[in-house]
C-alpha cells in the first residue's frame, strides 16, 4: 500500500482513538493525526502508535475540514507518492480489509473519485441516541451522491477539487461530494464492512446539539448549492424550516383567533411521525424511534439553521457545534 496515506482526525477521543490507532497500526502505509486541541493524552497516544502529528493552530478555528486538509497538506509534504488518501475520524475503529478493498475498487473504476463502506455504530444498544446513529449509518450501497468522515480519496481529484471547504463547521463531506459530482466524477459506496463508529451519545442534551448541527450544516450547504442543478439540500432546508417554525407558529397566531381549538393543527405531529413508522423498513421498534426523532429533530435542525443565518448577517464566525 505504498500509494495509500491515511489521515486520522480526532479531539479528545481517549479511548476510542486508541482503538482507531490500534485497528490501522499494521498498514505498511503513512499514517498522519490531526489533533484539534485536545486536553487528553491523545498527542502522545497518537505518536506511541508510530503516527505524524499535526497539532493545529488553536489560533484559528477548529474544523473537522480544516484538520483533513492541514492532514492531507503533511501527508503530501513528508510523502510526495501517495495516490491515494484515506480518511478516518479518530472515534472509529476500522474493519480488517477495508483499505484493501477500497483500493482495489478505485483501481478498478478510474471515474471514481470516493469510496465508503458500511459504517455500524459500535454500542447501539447502550442508548437510543445510539441506535439513532446505527441507523443513520445504513445507506444504500452503490452509487452515491455522499460520504462521511471515513472515505478514500484519489489526490488527483482532493486536489483538483480544492480540498474540504475549510470554514464550514459541520457539513463538510456532503458539500465536497458535490463539487466532486460537479467536476466529473462518481462516489461509490461497498456493500464492505468499513469502520465501528462509537458516537457515544447518552443524553438528549447530546442528541439536541448534533441535531442543532445538522440543521446548520443544512442551511449552509444550501446557501452555497442551492441553485439549479444541483439544488443541494433545499428540499432539506425547507422541510426543517415547516415542521420546526411554520406549523407551531400558526398554531400559536390562530389561538389568538379561534382558541385553542386552533392547536388541533398540531395533531399533524403525530400523523407524520405514523407516516413515517409506516415507511420504516427495519425492526418495528426502530421504525418507530427513527420517526418519533425525525419529527422531533426539527426543531433543533430549525435553531440550528437560525444560528447559520444570524451569524451569516452579523458576519460573526462561528464557533463548533460539539455534543461530546
């Protein structure tokens, strides 16, 4: 694997990057950490493993995106061969096999530029929120229109294609894929298994914000691509923007009209969430949990754009969305 680096991105994972480090410490390949100002051991963690480390500027803003370019920018720099990058975020351990097969696919399909594989969550009964991820996970394999955090890039394509948008603070994968579409190329996920993601999610309050991030990731990347043809994320946008403002907020102008009774409108809440149980395809139980938080997750999505356009106007930088 002499033309493959790989660049793990992580802050204060403890734990988990020790299970990422461990799961790639025999590939016979350049290995780069990128620490986003961590207050545990994961530097030393990290350099016990036998990675490079990038230790970024606390001086600016931390992004994931900023961290795999500063990765990728090294890797390039200290090994000028490569051919092929990998991505992983440092809460994921990786599945013996993957890195082979991801190369093997894009030697096969030069109009590949990005491969994923399956990524499971590795603790989805520990909590719904869990779950939630676990499911969130399960997309189609096959052609793509995105990726995640863990994906294989050809160099040619991340560099052509500027690399990840650095200002962004959430959303950075999925508005890369659509340059990458734009210029040309095609995204493929394995039916492979690929990396055990540990979101480690336990409480609503971390549910709420990665929620509240999403919704924010969405405004954006709709402000940029949401003109024809790609019209990125609009659906999405407008979605949060009814469900988590426009229905409550004429339910609450029509009380003052015709009383509660106008708070009947209301009852479309749990109609959607019906609806959406009955589109489930999995287990039951998890239909059910998936549709009750895609209701719910409105109206954090619904702040969460609203923190996207008030920064956008007051042209305040904004600061990460973490949940753990």
């Amino acid at each position: 694997m002499v033309d493959v680096g790989i660049v793990v991105i992580g802050r204060n994972e403890g734990e988990r990057l020790r299970d990422c480090l461990a799961s790639i410490s025999m590939a016979t390949c350049p290995i780069v950490y990128v620490d986003s100002g961590s207050h545990d051991d994961s530097v030393a963690l990290a350099k016990s493993f036998g990675a490079e480390v990038v230790e970024l500027d606390p001086a600016r803003p931390f992004s994931a995106a900023r961290a795999r370019n500063e990765g990728f920018a090294h890797l390039l720099e200290h090994s000028p061969g490569v051919r092929l990058v990998q991505f992983f975020d440092g809460d994921c351990e990786v599945v013996d096999g993957w890195i082979d097969a991801a190369v093997e696919f894009l030697g096969a399909h030069s109009d590949v530029a990005a491969v994923c594989g399956r990524r499971r969550e590795r603790y989805p009964e520990k909590s719904i929120f869990n779950l939630l991820c676990d499911i969130e996970w399960n997309t189609p394999v096959g052609e793509a229109k995105a990726f995640g955090g863990d994906v294989m890039m050809r160099v040619d394509a991340l560099l052509d294609s500027q690399g990840y948008r650095a200002s962004l603070i959430a959303g950075e994968d999925t508005e890369l894929g659509v340059r990458l579409r734009a210029a040309g190329w095609r995204i493929w996920r394995l039916d492979k298994e690929m990396t055990l993601h540990d979101a480690a999610i336990t409480r609503f309050s971390q549910w709420w914000k990665r929620s509240k991030r999403t919704g924010y990731a969405i405004a954006e990347g709709a402000s940029l691509h949401g003109t024809l043809p790609e019209r990125f994320w609009i659906r999405e946008s407008r979605s949060t923007r009814i469900w988590g403002l426009v229905i409550p907020l004429a339910a609450l102008l029509a009380s003052f009209w015709i009383g509660l009774w106008a708070t009947v409108v209301l009852l479309v809440y749990p109609l959607q969430v019906q609806r959406l149980y009955l589109r489930g395809d999995g287990a039951p139980q998890n239909n059910y949990w998936h549709a009750v938080f895609l209701v719910l997750g409105k109206f954090p999505e619904m702040l969460g754009q609203a923190k996207f356009l008030a920064g956008r106007y007051s042209r305040i930088r904004p600061k990460l969305i973490e949940y753990k």
